[in-house]
C-alpha cells in the first residue's frame, strides 16, 4: 500500500492544529459532547476533525459512558455515535485503554463482549491494553435497553454524506447482526463491506477504524472469521512494511490471529501442550510507557507441535524459561526468519538475527539493538524454507551463537571477569528466551536446552557493564543505550571486591516540581516466592530510590511507606498525577511488627533493602526490619524495578541480588515440552541396543583393522593421526571415493555415529563435494540409506538424505530432505528401530541430534562391510578433506570381525578346501601352462616360459589406460571351490600419479549380472603395497558397477586366494610363511564359473614403465572342474592330484565351441562407466 493514507491521515490532523488556532476565540475548550452548540460550528468542527471532536477522543467518551448507569448510557453515546444535529456522519471510531484497573471504570456486567477474543485456551498471553469504542458500547446498551431497531433507523434515516460514511454505517449494520447473533446476514454485510473498502488505498485508511472493529468482531463466528480473514491479510500486507507500526497496525495483526483462531481452533493436545509449556517457560514483554499509555494489545504466543508462534505483539516480546542457568549449556532451535517472521534466542545476555542479504548479522541485547557485524561468505540461502538452525553455546563468561552450524559471533565477557569473580559474572543474566520483535510474527519449533548448567541459587542483577537484563520505561528508542540510567564500579574500601552499581542520573534543569518519573525495570518477573535485595546510598533531596513492583511504587516517605501507581508520562491518558499517593501503608501500631521508616532509614549511609515475594504477600524489609506488608492481585505485573524522581534527586544502588524459589534441576530432552525429539529415539529406546562398537580414530586405526579403507588409496587418501584419521581425496574424473568401513557384522535396532571436523571441499562449477554415512542391507534389492553433508561452489551448504534400492541390476534413488547446514564439522548419525531409518545430524560439538529424515527400511541385517563413511568428490578438479575422529556402533546384535575370528575363519576354510573333491594344481616353474587348459592373451613372443626363469614371467607394460596381459583357466567349474595364485610381486612397477600396477586373481560367474569378483595386490606410485577386494556386476543398461569389498596396506604378498562356500565368497591375500588375511566377503551367489571363469591378471598403470611378475603356482579346489569337453579320449591325469609335466594330457580340444586357444580372443578390457553411485569406487581397474 502507498503511503497516501498515512499523509492524508498526518494532513488532516495539521489541518485541524491550524483550525484551533484560527477558532480560539470563538471555540470553547470546556464544550463537551451533549452541550449545545450552533449546527453551523458542530459541523465545521466535524468536518476539519474528521469526526474527532478535540476532548471527545474514542477512550474517553468511553471511560465517560462506562461510568453511567445503562439507560443514561444510551443516551450518551446515541447523541455523539450517531448522525444528528452536531455531526452529519457516523463516529465509528475506536480507543484503546491500558491493562491497568486503574484507568478503566467499566463495569464488566454491562460491557459489551463484542471485540473480546472469544477462545484463550492453549495461549501464553501477557496482558496488554484493550480496544474500546463508543459505537460498540451503544449496540449494548441499546440492546440492554431494547433499542436496537432505533439504532437502525438512524442509520437509515438520511443519506451518507460520504462513501466512507457508507462504508462506516454498513460496519456498523454488520456490528449490530454480529451482536444479535444473525451471522449469516453479517457474513453477507462484510463480505460485501470489504469489497467496497478494498477499492484503493484511501478508502481503506478512511475505514480503517470501521475495518478494524469488524475484523475484531468477527472473530464471534466461524461464519464471520472465514469472510473476513483473507480481507484482513490483504490489509495486513499492505501494512506490513511500516517499520514503527503504531497501535492501530498492531491490532490489526491480533484481529487477524484471533480470526485464524477461530477458523482452526486450538486443539486439546494443543492445549495440554500450551499448559505444559506454561509450567517451563513464561510470557514476557519490554514495554515501556509508550505501549503500555497506548493500550498495546496484549502478547499472544500460540503453542504449536513442537513448537511455538508469536500471534500478536505488544512490544518486543520473549518467551523465557523459568530456570536461570550459568555454567556450560546450549541453547538452540529451528527459528522462523525472513518474511516478517523472524525470531532469536536469547542466551548469555545476547541475541543474534541474520538480516536478508545472508551476509549481515544484527544483534542486540533484552532492551534493544547493538551493532552487528559481516558473514562471510554470505550462508546458504534458507529464505525459501523460512527456517534456520539457531543455537547459541554458553560457557561461562563466552556466548557463542552458530547459524545452521556455521560459527557467526562469539560473545566474549571477559572485560568484566575481574570485577566481582567469574561467578558474578556468569550469574549476571543467566536467562534463556525466545524472541520476537514488534515488527515480527517470530516463533519457531524444536527448542532445546541442554548441557550441564548450574542453577544459580542467587542471580547477579547489578554486576554486568550492559546490564542486560534491564530496561528504562520511559525511554522510547528500541536501541540498546540506556538515557536516564547507568552502571559503574563501586571501588569501596570497606569491600573486599569491587562490585557493580547503578546509578540513576538527577536532571535539575527541569522545572522544579515537575516529578519527572524514572524507573528502571527488570524483565523477568518474579514469577516465584522469593526476594531481591539491593543496597541504597540515602541522603534526603539528593539521593533517594524505592522499589518497585510492577505500576506500582512504593514510596520511602518520611516515616511511612506510600504506595504511588506510576504513571505512563507523555503517553499516560488516565489523568493521573506523576506525584500521585493511593494510600499510606498501615503504620506499626495497626500490625504487628512494621516498623517506622524513621527508625531504621540512616542518613549519608548505605542502607539494605529486601523486597520478599511469598505466595501474594508482599513485604519490605529495611536493614533487616519489616517496614511494610500488602496484598497483590492474582493478575498485578510482578517485574522489579527501581523508581525515582529525576527532577528531584539522583539514585544510587548497588549488589542488587535475586533469590528465588525457582527450579534447581534442568528438566530432561523427553521432558522439555518444546523440544521435538522423537520417542523411537528416546534413550528408553536405546536401553536394548547393548552391543557397543567404539574407535577412537588415533594413529593404529587402519594397522588394527577394526576400520578398513573400502574405497580409496590407504596411503594417497588417508592418513593416521594422534588426533584424528584425514582424508584427503582429490578429483579424477566422474565420482571418486574414499570410504571406511566397521569390521563388524550388525543386525537388529542400532544407531551408527561418525564424527568428523576441519571439512574443506573444493569441487567445479555444477560438482559437489560430500561427506557421507551409509548401511546396505543384505536383501533381495540391497538397500541402501545415506546421509550426506554436501557441499557445492555455488554456496549450497546442505544435508541431504538418500535412499536406494537395486531392481533388476539398476539402482533406483530417492533423495530427499534437503536441509541447510554451515557446520564444518558435526556428527552424522543413522538409526534404524524396526523397519524405519531415521537420518540425524548434530552441528559442531553439540550433542543433539537434528532428525533431517526418515523412511521405511528393510529389518534384515546389514551386509558385511556394508556400514561406509567418507568422502566424494565430484569431476575432474577439487577435492574433499576431512578429519574423522570418532566412530560408534550402539546395536542390538553386532559381531566384531577381529584378529582372532579371521584367523578361525581362515582356519576353517582351509579345512573345507581339503574336503572338496577335485583338486587341479599346476607349477609354472615345471612346465608351460598346457594350451588345452590355459589361454594366455596379449603375451608377448620374446617372452616364452624358460626353466632357468624358475617359473611363468608376465611382462606387461605400461599405459595410461586400462590394459592387461593374463592368463585364463578354461574349463568350466562348478560348485565350492577354492582357487589361489603365487608369484613373485617384486618387479611389479611403480605407476604415475593417479595410477596402479596391479597383480588379479579374477572370478567371473555364468550368471545374467555377469558377476565379477577380483583380489588384488596393487603398487602405488609411492611404492607401496595394498590388499584390495572389488566386485562388479552389469547393470541392465549394459554399464558396470563396481563395489570395494575392503583393503588395506600390506608389507608384501605373494599369493591371492578367493574361496566360494555356498554363494558367499571371500577374498584373501597371502605371504609364505605368514598365512593369508581376509580382505572381505561377498554374497555373490552359487552360478558356476564358464570357460575362462579364472584369471590372472597383470596390468601396469602409466606410460613408459613396465612390470615382470613371476607366477609360481596355480592351484584350484572345487567341487566339481568339468574337462570332459576338452578329452575325446581318456585322460591319463588323475584331476585328483597335482599336475606334473609328465602327467599332461596332450592334444586336447580347448572348448566346446572347437576353437583353439591361438583363436580365442581375449575378453575385452572392460569399458569405464559413468558411476552412478556413491558405493562405487574404482573406475581404472576394469
């Protein structure tokens, strides 16, 4: 909306200060409303004044009418609502009256129930002023009186003068049906009203009042509220970029919510959530005397699931959780932000509010703003979520706030360390809020506390420079400054420590006897039996305090407390004078035990004030004497301050303590009602979970092998340290891992946590980086749930979930649950209970975890080596590196796989490969490979087998793609077999940078994936050797995928070994004389092994470099190996024993095809596929 309204509105009020000054001599200040006076001047005066007579504003006609008995009443408010002789138009106008009993005379039998909000179940409210208005009370009188169709006549008696008149009687009519309970004719009348009003910006601010009544009246109905709710959002949206929104505005929003209200009324879980909260946290509001003389609306707060909204505001409003805190705790929460709903918390004194730039903070403090400072660079942008992750971290004097993980201010009290002692310190404001400004509708969900905090058993409210939990009430700026109040340190030589004290300034260039009132107040009111004590310097007429509860003062007389009911200064419109007395307190010899202020108040000396609070007792003790005794209201303002005159005297106080009743326990996450975490995650749920897997990443973390590199270069990639495993894993090309695996086996309930730090991505344009956390299954679709922390060069920052399943060869994905995230380092977190995954992340060193997602899981066990974490990189350039440092398994069933049990399960293969009944063994420093049994391909002719060489020598050399010499086994096998390979590893070469030389023993299965399983011993070019198991299946798309079953670093291996038992297989690696380790396992299952199914593979990574391995031996165990298509004739070799050069079969078919080795071509080398997932791995061996 334009801003022509609001001028029009300014214009007209310049006019009517120009009109007084022109009609003084012929108006008369006294002429009230009733009084006669010329047509010709009422009319004038009604059309400068738009309707507002100059002493007849809407509260006080009001105030004035409430105070008559009903019949006088209607008359009253018939001659100056409605059109007659003095005005032509209808005064459809509105006031507003403060909380205070004392300015509203009303007697509520008679008052009408129209603008009062109809339901206050499951709402935290403060109390605020109200909205009064003349008009509405004469539809209750008249109805009261049976008047009601008079009313409706002069409506109709002439026409409107204007259309905002018309506009205004219409109001009215619909105001009258409402009343009257035909809310089917009101719906009709505003729904109509409110498309003539929505005509252009002036003739809703001309309604305005009309529309505000209608809105608030609306709300008696679900009829009524669905008619008029979006009129009133439009309205609400063209307001809302008004910064300074000024009563009327902020009705206008608390209209809206109640009509929100009535169209989705609270619900009862709501509401015993709302009495939850209530018993945790607290309604506050900073309102000064321009709010509360105004008749702010009250503060309403709406609770949510797991959560909370601002509705309406009276003046910066917080939420404040009952238990004062110091020590160690964070506080955090989803807050809403951007879009006129932003929220902070407030933790250490402090608040934090990111601006819409995402890369500016503000920040501030309970009373108002501080400066703010940069975010660089800006964070991910979240203005489309609404929401970010806001937590503040407190640690004794240090309050430091993080946005979605990403450290923004670090708030530091050391300045005043050394003034009253760290305790002091902590204790200074040791309050947790949550905030919301008047220009904002801030809220938020999953609000949590934790940590260790202690609960002070007294608070400090006088030893902090800022004092942070004060404001002034009659100062106006919404800035942090205090005008009327300060803080020094008070350096006494009787003190054994230098203590904090407020000052409050004396002003003699006022008039003299103007009793300019000046109060300090603490926001948090004293909600339970307790005392504040406080140390005051008296000296009559220059130094004087008194204490204050809530409005009211009490005054130190001269032998008696007065009480005094403060004033709202230049905002007050009650009348009451600023040196106002009640009453005088009784004096001692009508109750016992008061004492006479003269008697214990010293002159030129600090005296000792306690102000106690016992159930609704209030008392004054004066240096350890009861001075005074009264009564409070079930519903009188409890916040403390301090009051003087500032024309008058100065004050000065000092060691201001707080003693309370307050809880001393920080009630637990499942008992914070505010908090959301999910009870199948509760820490009941956990108590089965009794098998616990725990590494802490230090130096030995890969040589112990209870971690295992499943994807990557042990040496390139990883690297132990003291503090922390890191991995640094730089781009190739497409998809590079480097993962790390548990050697455990897990079944049943768990939760899996890997914690890192120091992430550092670097990725291309459109390329993202990520560190990840995944579980596969061992089912039928292999699935498969991954958390992952992304990141991309565009400043993307997010979590992200990942869920797959494999059907029929190809991986189907689901991602989702996209969440913003800063933190550079945290904890990723997978749970399963039952059949559902729950995907976590905790920021930086917090220890709540954020539920990012979830979804439905298979139930069957995890698949061996099927826990990874790690890291990816996407492209040609870039890199992720990160420090993994702690790693845990909490499950119902888990199995370590460790030293001992391999050594069984080496032990027991072993046994069973002698059990099978055929067994081919060849060695290759006898004979040649015999042609019939054994193709050789790319062999190169200068290279033939030589007694002298003591075996098979292979030569491959180099190339900087994928190339192999090798020797195949061509008949066909079935069953359980054990086969094995020796040969000497030592000329095997160094390869180029990003490259492998590499020694195979591959198994290929007969099946319709075309199953591939490898053990590699592979060089990398720092010379180093590694174990390394691979599995590759085709996909239906006829691309491959590649998984790493495991690998680690070893010193030297001479043998590779791969054993099938059932359709599990294992993958091994040997040396003479030291026995074989297991790489890992597989469920590959039982298809046989075709012709060709066994190979040994050489390959050299990098141009001009060449390997020379020496093969020593083939050796196979199997169920069954299958010859009979390769001998015609009777074979004179017994397959049961080993095959010598002089056993050898001679003249034998090599296939069942007929073709002869020297015509079999070599199978392909596999061509590298684009990976699809981020299970796979090597792409440059295949």
């Amino acid at each position: 909306m334009s801003t022509y309204p609001m001028t029009t509105w300014k214009s007209r009020q310049l006019l009517a200060f120009v009109a007084i000054v022109i009609s003084v001599s012929a108006f008369n200040p006294s002429t009230c409303v009733g009084q006669t006076k010329e047509r010709s001047d009422s009319l004038a005066l009604n059309e400068l004044f738009a309707g507002q007579n100059c002493d007849a504003r809407s509260e006080d006609i009001y105030r004035r009418a409430m105070a008559m008995e009903v019949p006088r009443r209607y008359q009253y408010l018939t001659d100056w609502v409605l059109p007659g002789p003095n005005h032509a138009d209808l005064r459809l106008t509105v006031g507003y009256v403060a909380s205070d009993g004392q300015a509203d005379p009303a007697d509520n039998s008679t008052q009408s129930k129209l603008l009062v909000s109809p339901d206050d179940h499951g709402l935290l409210i403060v109390d605020g002023g109200k909205l009064v208005s003349p008009a509405v009370e004469l539809i209750e009188a008249a109805a009261r009186t049976g008047q009601l169709k008079s009313v409706r006549d002069a409506l109709a008696a002439d026409d409107p003068p204007s259309p905002a008149d018309a506009n205004d009687r219409q109001a009215m009519l619909a105001l009258i049906e409402i009343h009257a309970g035909q809310t089917d004719q009101a719906a009709q009348r505003l729904e109509h009203l409110f498309q003539n009003i929505w005509t252009d910006d002036l003739s809703v601010w001309e309604s305005h009042d009309a529309v505000l009544l209608c809105l608030m009246a609306a709300s008696r109905s679900k009829e009524t509220a669905f008619v008029s709710v979006d009129a009133g959002q439009r309205i609400m949206s063209a307001f809302k970029y008004m910064i300074d929104r000024p009563v009327w505005h902020r009705y206008l929003w608390a209209a809206v919510a109640n009509l929100k209200l009535v169209i989705e009324p609270t619900t009862e879980s709501e509401w015993a959530e709302a009495n939850a909260v209530a018993q945790q946290w607290y309604p506050v509001t900073v309102a000064r005397s321009r709010e509360h003389g105004g008749g702010f609306p009250a503060s309403v707060w709406r609770v949510t699931q797991g959560g909370v909204q601002n509705l309406a505001s009276h003046s910066d409003d917080y939420l404040f959780f009952r238990t004062p805190m110091q020590g160690s705790y964070s506080f955090e929460a989803d807050v809403d932000c951007f879009g006129w709903r932003d929220s902070q918390l407030l933790a250490g004194g402090y608040w934090l509010k990111t601006f819409n730039d995402l890369q500016s903070y503000g920040r501030g403090v309970l009373r108002g703003d501080l400066q703010g400072g940069t975010i660089d660079p800006p964070l991910t942008d979240v203005r489309k979520s609404g929401q970010l992750r806001y937590r503040t971290r407190v640690d004794g004097d240090e309050a430091t706030t993080f946005f979605n993980g990403r450290l923004v201010h670090r708030q530091l009290n050391s300045d005043v360390a050394n003034m009253a002692g760290d305790e002091a310190v902590q204790a200074s404001f040791p309050w947790a809020a949550i905030r919301s400004s008047y220009r904002h509708f801030g809220g938020g969900k999953d609000f949590r506390i934790s940590g260790t905090p202690d609960v002070p058993e007294v608070v400090f409210m006088s030893d902090h420079p800022q004092l942070p939990g004060w404001y002034e009430y009659f100062h106006e700026s919404n800035q942090a400054d205090l005008a009327d109040w300060s803080f020094e340190i008070a350096n006494e030589e009787d003190l054994e420590s230098r203590w904090g004290q407020i000052n409050g300034r004396a002003n003699y260039e006022l008039a003299k006897g103007c009793n300019a009132e000046s109060l300090l107040v603490y926001t948090r009111p004293v909600l339970e039996d307790g005392s504040v004590e406080y140390q005051f310097w008296y000296q009559p007429g220059k130094f004087e305090v008194h204490p204050a509860i809530g409005q009211r003062c009490l005054i130190l007389g001269s032998d008696a407390v007065e009480s005094h009911l403060i004033t709202d200064g230049k905002f007050d419109r009650t009348g009451r004078r600023p040196d106002n007395r009640l009453h005088r307190a009784v004096r001692s010899t009508d109750v016992p035990d008061v004492t006479p202020l003269s008697s214990v108040l010293r002159e030129g000396s600090w005296n000792t004030m306690m102000v106690s609070i016992v159930a609704d007792q209030l008392s004054l003790f004066l240096n350890n004497s009861l001075v005074h005794r009264q009564r409070l209201g079930e519903h009188d303002p409890r916040k403390f301050g301090l009051f003087h005159y500032r024309d008058r005297t100065a004050a000065r106080v000092r060691r201001v303590r707080w003693a309370g009743d307050w809880s001393t326990d920080l009630p637990r996450l499942d008992q914070q009602p505010l908090a959301t975490p999910l009870t199948e995650l509760s820490e009941d749920s956990r108590q089965r979970l009794t098998h616990l897997f725990e590494v802490k990443m230090g130096v030995d973390v890969l040589t112990s092998k209870r971690i295992i590199v499943s994807d990557g270069n042990p040496v390139q990639h990883f690297h132990a340290t003291a503090d922390g495993l890191e991995m640094n894993r730089p781009a190739e090309s497409g998809y590079r891992n480097a993962l790390l695996s548990p050697a455990i086996e897990v079944a049943g309930d768990f939760d899996i946590t890997a914690k890192f730090d120091q992430l550092n991505t670097q990725s291309e344009l459109g390329k993202t980086a990520t560190v990840t956390l995944s579980i596969e299954a061992e089912n039928a679709k292999s699935d498969v749930a991954a958390l992952q922390r992304k990141c991309d060069p565009e400043n993307e920052q997010t979590v992200q979930c990942l869920y797959m399943q494999t059907i029929d060869g190809d991986d189907r994905r689901h991602y989702f649950s996209h969440s913003p995230v800063e933190a550079n380092d945290g904890r990723l977190r997978l749970s399963r209970r039952g059949s559902t995954v729950y995907y976590q992340f905790a920021y930086n060193d917090s220890d709540q975890f954020r539920l990012i997602g979830q979804t439905e899981f298979t139930a069957d066990k995890l698949k061996a080596n099927g826990i990874k974490f790690g890291g990816q990189i996407q492209g040609s350039s870039g890199f992720t590196n990160v420090r993994w440092t702690d790693f845990r398994v909490r499950a119902e069933y888990l199995r370590e796989q460790g030293p001992e049990e391999a050594e069984n399960l080496i032990a027991k293969l072993d046994e069973d490969r002698d059990q099978l009944a055929k067994t081919l063994a060849f060695d290759y420093s006898m004979a040649p490979p015999p042609s019939n049994l054994f193709y050789h391909w790319n062999r190169q002719q200068d290279r033939q087998w030589k007694a002298s060489d003591h075996g098979l020598l292979v030569e491959r050399a180099g190339s900087d793609h994928w190339s192999s010499t090798g020797i195949m086994f061509t008949p066909d096998v079935t069953g359980d077999f054990d086969a094995t390979i020796r040969f000497d590893p030592s000329r095997l070469a160094i390869p180029t940078i990003g490259k492998k030389s590499s020694i195979h023993l591959q198994i290929k299965l007969d099946d319709d994936r075309e199953t591939q399983l490898n053990s590699i011993l592979a060089r990398l070019p720092e010379g180093d050797f590694v174990a390394e198991g691979q599995m590759r299946i085709q996909k239906p798309d006829g691309t491959d995928r590649f998984e790493r079953l495991g690998g680690f670093t070893i010193v030297a291996a001479d043998r590779l070994r791969v054993v099938r038992r059932g359709p599990r297989f294992y993958i091994l690696i040997g040396t003479d004389g030291a026995g074989d380790q297991l790489i890992g396992s597989f469920i590959g299952g039982d298809a046989p092994l075709p012709s060709g199914g066994i190979r040994t593979m050489i390959h050299t990574g990098g141009d001009g470099r060449s390997s020379l391995v020496l093969l020593n031996e083939f050796e196979l165990h199997a169920s069954m190996i299958d010859v009979s298509a390769f001998a015609p004739v009777a074979l004179p070799l017994d397959f049961n024993q080993a095959m010598t050069p002089q056993s050898q079969p001679s003249s034998l078919p090599t296939a069942r095809t007929g073709r002869t080795p020297s015509s079999k071509p070599p199978d392909p080398p596999p061509v590298k596929a684009k990976p699809r997932s981020f299970l796979q791995s090597i792409f440059d061996l295949f």
